[in-house]
C-alpha cells in the first residue's frame, strides 16, 4: 500500500514538474496578442477593414510582447504619415541586422568580392526578403494579410516551417506601400457599410496625386512614398521583393508568374529565372494547401520598366506581384460556374491554370488566406534556398560588371552644357536616387574622341545596377511578331511600350562606344549629389532676359510675378545665357540682388539688356483645373506638377463646372485626359452619394463655350480633345477616331513631331523637333471653318515612331499633334498627346506653361482645312460589354484617366 501511495506521489510530482516546463512555453504563446484582441476584429473578417492606424497599433503591440520583431519608421507620406515597417527574425538575427544588411549590400553590389569570398558570405549568412501589403488601396486584402502573417510567424511554436524561416530568412515586412490611400479607402467603406453605397467606387485619388500610377512611378520617383521604397531597397538590399495586389483574371483567384512575354533582356537571366521559380513554388504551394483557382502569365506583362514593384529588377533583385481575386472592400459575393466567361466554364485545366476554381463564397478572408500562403510560400522558398539565392544576387551584378568592362554602352556622358541643364542635372539625379554611381568630368575628358566640358556627368556602366542606366536611356523596340502584326490581340501590351527617358526629358545623353581608358578614367569624380552650375546674372541693362528653354525659368518667372515684378516674353531675338533668343522671358520690377537670389535657387542665368523694341506683357492666369468626382489619375499629375512649378491651380468640381460666368472666376481652364463619358456623365446616380453624381453635363459644356467666347483659354489633353470635338462643334477631325488596333495601334509610345508656328507663344522654348508622349490619343486635321494654327505635325510619309510600339504610323503621318483655335474672344488648345505624362515627359511641359499666362495673343494664320474622309478601318465606337469576371476591373481595364 505504501509503495502504492509512492508511486502515485512520484507520478503526481513528475506531472507537476512537466507542467511547471510548459508554463513558459505556454506564456510566450499567449503573450502574442492575437488579432481580435487588439482591434477586436480579425482581419479578413466580412464587412471589416482595419485603417493603417489600427494596422501599426497592431504591430507595435506584437513588437512589445515579442522578440522577434522590430519596428522602424522608414519616412513620411505624401499627407504626412510616418511610414512605418516591420522586421521579423529570431532574435539572434534581429541582433545582428545591421551586419546582415551590410552583407545583403556587399553581395548585391559584388563589392571587392570574389567567388570564393561571396560563397562563404552566402553560406554564413541570413537572406532578406520584402513583402508587403501592396499599394493600390482599393486591392483591400493586401494590408489585412500583413497583420495574419506577423501573427503566424510570431505566434508559432515548434513549427518546423516557420522555425527555418525565421533561422534563415529577415523579413522585411511592409504593412502597406500607401498609408494614406489605406486610410481613405476604409473610412470611405466605414461610412457606407449598411447603405445602399456599401460598394460604391471612391471619388477621389486613393493617393494624393496619382491614385493608381503609384504603382507606375518605379524609376522616376516623383512621389515621396516611392522615394522611401527605393531607398529602403538600396538599404536592406533584399533579394526577393514580393508585392501584393488585387484583382485576378475572372475567375481564377490568383494571378502569379511567370509573366506574359515579352520581357527586357536588360534583366539578369538569373533573376528572369529566379521569378518563372518563384511563380511555378507558389502555385504547387497554394494546391498542396488547398487554395485552388491560380493562374499564370495570362494578361499581364512586365514590359514598362517603371513599375513599383518591377523596377528593382534592373538592380538585380527577384521582384514581382501577385494578384488576388477581389469582389469589392469587406463585401462578400457568390459566384457560381455560370458567372464565369464562357471559355472557363467546363472547368477545364490548362497549363497555366492547373487547378481551376469552381465558384462559391468569396469573402475577404479568402483573398487575406491567399495571399498569406503566396508569402509562406515565398519565405519557405528563401529559406531553403538561402545560399543560392544570396550567391546568385552576387554573381548577377558580377556578371553585369563584367558584361559591360567588355561590350558597349561603355558609359553614358550627359553634358552640362544644355538648351535645359537643370533638366540634364536632374536626369542624373535619378540615376544617383536609383542606386547608381555618377561621376562629373574634368577639363579635357573625352569619350568617342568627343570633348566634353568639366562638369558634365559620366554614368560608367561596368556597375551592378547600370541595367537600369541602359533600360531608360536606350530606345524601346517592341519584339518584331507584334509590330509586324502576327500577334493576337490579347498580346497588345498592357501599359505603355517606350518611355526612353532622355527623349522625354529633352535631354542630350550619349552612350560612349568606345572602352573609357585609364586616363579618361582619373578624370572622374564620384559624386552623391547633383550640383548644378552656378547661375548667375551678366550684362548692365535694365531688364533681366532669362532663357524660355529651361523649365527651371517658369519656376523663376512665377516667382518674380509672386514677389510683384512685371514680366514679358520677346518677339525679337534678345541675349540671354543660352544665346540669342526670340521669346525669352523678360523680367523688370525687380533688383538685381533679389533677382539674383532667384537665379542661384532655380540654377537659371540671367542677362540684363535693354528693353527690346516689340515684347507681349505677361501676368500670372487664374488656372482652374478640372477634377471630377470619377477620379482623374492625369489630373492628379497634372495638379502636382502645376503646383510644383508655381502656377497655383484651383480644382474646378462638376458643381464649379456647371455654375455660369466661369470667366469671372478663372482665365485658364484646363481638362485633363479623360473618356467623354467621365467629362459628360462622370458615376451614375444610385452608384455613389448624390454629391459625387454625374459629370459636368450639358450645362457644364454649354459654361465652356461661353467662358471661352468671353476669352478664356480652354486646354484639352489627350482624349478630351477628341471628346471636345463633337461637344462644342469644332472644326476639326481626329482621323483616328473609331480605328480598330489592325488599322492603328498605339497604347503610349515616344514620337517625333515638327514644331509649327515657331513664332507663337505657346511654342516658345519647344524643340523643334519634340518627342511626345502618344497613349491612345487622337490626331487631327482642320475642316473647312477653322481658324487657328497647327502647333505640331508628325511628319510626312516618315514614321514618327522613336521608342517603342506603334503600328500602322501611316494613319497620323503629315497629321497635326496639337492645335489652338480661335473660338469667339478667346482660345481652345488641343493636345493629341500628354504633354506632362506621369511627371516624365518634362520636354513638353512647356507647351502646357506657356498657356497658364494672361497675354494679348498675336493673331493666329488660318491653317488649310481639308475635306472630312472616314478613316479607313473605322467603326462606331460600341459600348462597352459587361465584364465576365470578378466586380473590381483589373488592373489593365483602368485607362490612364480612368475611374479608380
């Protein structure tokens, strides 16, 4: 009996003492606040959104109860929201981070480094990756699955999957690219859950200025939310860059690589390799797990080279998106085999659609649950493949380096001696923002056998990252099969097919074919910062002539109007820095000394002459720009850089649109590209509040025509000049309008046309020669009636094409690019073309500056009209069917302009 009583005692001590070991383990797991307890919902869950708020209070409650995390604020948004992310690891990884980044960094540039240095590096050390919660707010699931994901990772235990992960892998986690558009996004479905709008499409820019071309803005940088992605990438070095996006080709539920052909051969073939890997993991990772309905290359390509999440692969790191099925926000939706197109409905499986979906509930939570098992799948492969992919980073900027020490593009030279020199040294800029070495120049450097001056800026190409410098600088050829128009239609690209930045910058950059000897070589110097060369002021007259060549001089001009001088262009040549000029800005009213303070802040010289014998005063316009509640991706851009350069737009609404006497209010109206049905008709009524319904309607059209009979200035871009057509009755003809793409095709590409008019102000200080940007716009040809003056032309029975896709030029050969009409007091201008294309082409931002002045316009000549011809291949536009597919349109149905 006593051994008895023993024995239970021993065994009760022997529990006592397992439970007593559990307790920690036990602890550790529930100090992990889950989700529901923070926020006290679980995202995913039906008819809630968390707020970027409710996301970082979030994880900076895992980060105080786990030693796995750290929190960084990395820079602010566009609003002014710390943007904040987190790094998970175990903690002996978070301990030695920095060290880690500094390897990340030593492989990635293949810093005095060779194989056998980089193997042990890579064998030794830890592997980052970068995931985050997308950019395009509206793709709803992206930030809601950061917060699953942290907690899956922080919360396990004894799970050997994750144990790897964070042994072997440093997540760098983004809870979203875009605090401030996650935050309207969901306060805009907070107030309208329950209601008939629960559903209804934002009206305004789920990003201050650009909405949607967030994700278009990779290389250039022009808003502040890019800027501190890229310099992140330059400081943690990842090697996998994984961004979430939403929506995926009806009806499959994922959409992963590999990509849709075609793509740049300026990318590593380990890294082209690396993502038809990561693709093909995913989607047998998402069929082991359940998570049927992926799909691969359908739809989208990776041609432009500018995209947020693509753009890092000219530095050689393995980045791509995926794209999750989307109903709308929090919303549930049912689907069954009969919503689907036609072509899916046997549920057949194809290649690239292994496993297909077979309908039924789609919530919220399921596109969180997949893109959760999209990222496992990513970590799981980086942390068994960990040492390859870190000596692979390494061995793609060796093998560039080594590539480029022996065939050409040497090096680019940008001169720093321009007719735009700040536009020079701000293209150079980029490249140093870009992560790549710039050098200046000294006295006597030559390249080619050409001299050039001190100062100018050497880009050398035996580099890791000077892919990129060759991606931008370089013409963009669309492969032969499309041009020669062999391809189906679904082959057409998906953005635009050339974008070479020096044409669009107006910017001389010269790819140096001759290897640069050692001596050129001592002529060069590593800078970190543009420095642009001194301005300054010369000459002894009483009037300060500035070049009208420089966009830097409007800055300039509108400064000096601001501050109270008087301010005109010249009709006769006048000195200034750049040389004789007609149609140089003119400044009086103002000391030299404050004068000069001007010209040293906008790095742009001036000359004092006298006052020449003919000038056209100028004062600073009242600019309304239009901004519909069916947001406007172009207005955005538009008002970012009007403001930028001191023009000080107003936002004109649909009610300011359909209110009379406009003239009394504003002297410049301008419309940015947008379908005639968002002028006209902008969101019906019932789909958003009665506020945000309609466009500006017939009263809004009949105010224009008045505002311009009483003398204003009406500016159409793009596809609203096509649409002003018929509107006010126009004399003009878009030859193009109604081609179908066999007949013409052209979704944004680099043209030339041919300055006409020299002599007109609104061409002062263009090129001769200008390239445009051509995105699905309209070409003209004045009918009998029209009194104005062509201002641009493509050239006659020469194709016009410089960069990238355009078919059939013989459609807009000898037709006019852009027009200003004369139109009772006052002026219409069309532009066939988007003069300020997503803050790149700063080569034709002068055709939409000189227009914001009030002057006295010189009389216009009378073009030749000719006879109105139905264009050949033209059909009446018909409307536009229902989408076969999930709510959302994806991504490639949102035309630039298009309603968010």
């Amino acid at each position: 009996m006593r051994s008895s009583k023993l024995s239970l005692w021993f065994r009760l001590v022997c529990i006592a003492a397992c439970c007593l070991a559990l307790v920690p383990c036990v602890a550790a797991r529930a100090e992990v606040p889950t989700p529901i307890s923070v926020l006290g919902h679980n995202p995913g869950d039906d008819f809630y959104l968390a707020d970027y708020e409710d996301t970082v209070r979030y994880f900076h409650a895992l980060a105080a109860a786990s030693d796995r995390i750290k929190m960084f604020t990395v820079g602010k948004t566009t609003q002014g929201k710390d943007i904040e992310i987190a790094v998970i690891s175990s903690p002996q990884n978070l301990a030695k981070l920095d060290e880690t980044k500094m390897i990340a960094g030593r492989l990635a540039h293949a810093t005095n480094l060779n194989d056998e240095q980089a193997k042990e590096l890579a064998r030794t050390s830890k592997v980052i990756v970068h995931i985050d919660g997308g950019l395009h707010a509206d793709e709803v699931a992206g930030p809601q699955h950061t917060m699953v994901l942290a907690y899956k990772l922080l919360s396990a235990q004894n799970d050997p999957q994750i144990d790897a992960i964070l042994d072997q892998v440093i997540l760098v986690l983004w809870p979203t690219l875009n605090p401030d558009g996650q935050d309207m996004v969901v306060h805009w479905y907070r107030q309208n859950v329950g209601t008939k709008y629960e559903v209804s499409p934002m009206p305004y820019l789920y990003q201050e200025y650009v909405g949607h071309d967030n994700n278009r803005d990779g290389y250039m940088m022009n808003m502040k939310e890019e800027q501190v992605v890229v310099k992140a990438q330059l400081e943690y070095s990842p090697v996998l860059f994984y961004c979430q996006h939403q929506t995926a080709p009806f009806p499959a539920r994922i959409w992963i690589p590999p990509f849709s052909d075609p793509i740049s051969s300026n990318i590593s073939p380990l890294v082209r390799s690396w993502l038809n890997l990561t693709g093909a993991n995913m989607t047998a990772y998402l069929n082991a797990h359940n998570m049927p309905g992926a799909i691969s290359e359908s739809r989208f390509d990776n041609w432009y080279a500018g995209f947020t999440d693509w753009a890092h692969v000219f530095r050689n790191e393995i980045s791509f998106f995926t794209e999750t099925a989307l109903y709308d926000y929090a919303t549930p939706h049912f689907y069954t085999v009969r919503d689907f197109p036609k072509d899916f409905q046997d549920l057949r499986a194809l290649s690239m659609y292994s496993t297909p979906w077979e309908g039924g509930w789609w919530r919220l939570k399921d596109a969180v649950d997949y893109m959760v098992g999209g990222s496992m799948s990513v970590l799981d492969l980086a942390a068994k493949n960990r040492e390859t992919l870190l000596y692979n980073r390494y061995q793609a900027a060796r093998d560039n380096i080594q590539h480029f020490s022996k065939e050409p593009p040497f090096a680019y030279v940008i001169s720093d001696m321009q007719a735009d020199t700040p536009e020079a040294g701000l293209l150079a800029q980029k490249m140093i923002d870009n992560g790549l070495d710039v050098y200046t120049s000294k006295s006597g450097f030559k390249a080619n056998g050409v001299a050039y001056p001190a100062g100018s800026w050497v880009i050398p190409m035996d580099q890791p990252f000077s892919a990129l410098a060759k991606e931008l600088f370089e013409r963009q050829k669309y492969p032969d099969s499309l041009q020669n128009g062999t391809s189906k239609s679904i082959d057409l690209p998906y953005d635009v097919t050339g974008w070479t930045l020096p044409l669009q910058m107006g910017v001389n950059a010269d790819a140096v074919t001759d290897p640069l000897a050692a001596g050129e070589r001592a002529m060069l110097t590593k800078i970190d910062k543009v420095a642009l060369p001194e301005a300054s002021i010369d000459g002894t007259g009483t009037v300060f002539a500035v070049s009208h060549k420089a966009n830097a001089s409007f800055e300039l001009v509108n400064a000096a109007l601001q501050a109270g001088a008087t301010v005109s262009v010249a009709q006769d040549p006048v000195k200034t820095a750049e040389g004789m000029e007609t149609g140089a800005f003119l400044i009086s009213g103002s000391s030299r000394a404050s004068l000069g303070d001007l010209a040293k802040k906008y790095a742009v010289s001036a000359v004092a002459v006298s006052a020449p014998a003919h000038s056209i005063a100028l004062k600073k316009a009242r600019v309304g720009l239009y901004r519909p509640w069916a947001p406007s991706i172009d207005e955005g851009w538009t008002r970012w850089i009007l403001e930028n350069y001191g023009f000080e737009p107003k936002s004109v609404y649909n009610a300011d649109m359909r209110a009379a006497d406009l003239y009394s209010r504003y002297d410049v109206i301008v419309l940015p590209d947008l379908s005639s049905k968002q002028l006209t008709d902008g969101f019906g009524v019932g789909v958003v509040p009665g506020q945000y319904a309609g466009g500006i309607g017939n009263d809004g059209i009949e105010n224009l025509r008045e505002f311009v009979h009483e003398g204003g200035t009406l500016i159409a871009l793009n596809k609203t000049a096509s649409s002003l057509i018929p509107l006010m009755s126009l004399p003009v003809q878009n030859v193009i309008e109604g081609v179908k793409s066999d007949k013409f095709f052209c979704s944004g590409a680099l043209l030339r046309a041919q300055t006409e008019h020299a002599d007109l102000p609104v061409n002062f200080g263009v090129s001769d020669a200008p390239v445009v940007m051509f995105q699905n716009g309209p070409a003209f040809q004045p009918q009998p009636g029209f009194h104005g003056a062509v201002l641009a032309r493509y050239p006659k029975e020469t194709n016009p094409l410089e960069s990238g896709l355009l078919l059939h030029p013989e459609a807009i050969e000898g037709k006019a690019a852009a027009l200003e009409l004369v139109y009772g007091k006052g002026r219409i201008v069309l532009f066939g073309f988007k003069p300020q294309f997503r803050g790149q082409s700063h080569a034709t931002y002068k055709y939409l500056f000189n227009e914001l002045y009030v002057f006295d316009h010189p009389a216009l000549p009378t073009e030749p009209a000719a006879a109105p011809a139905k264009p050949e291949g033209a059909a009446a536009p018909a409307a536009p069917a229902a989408p076969a597919k999930d709510h959302k349109p994806a991504e490639d149905e949102l035309p630039d302009s298009s309603v968010e």
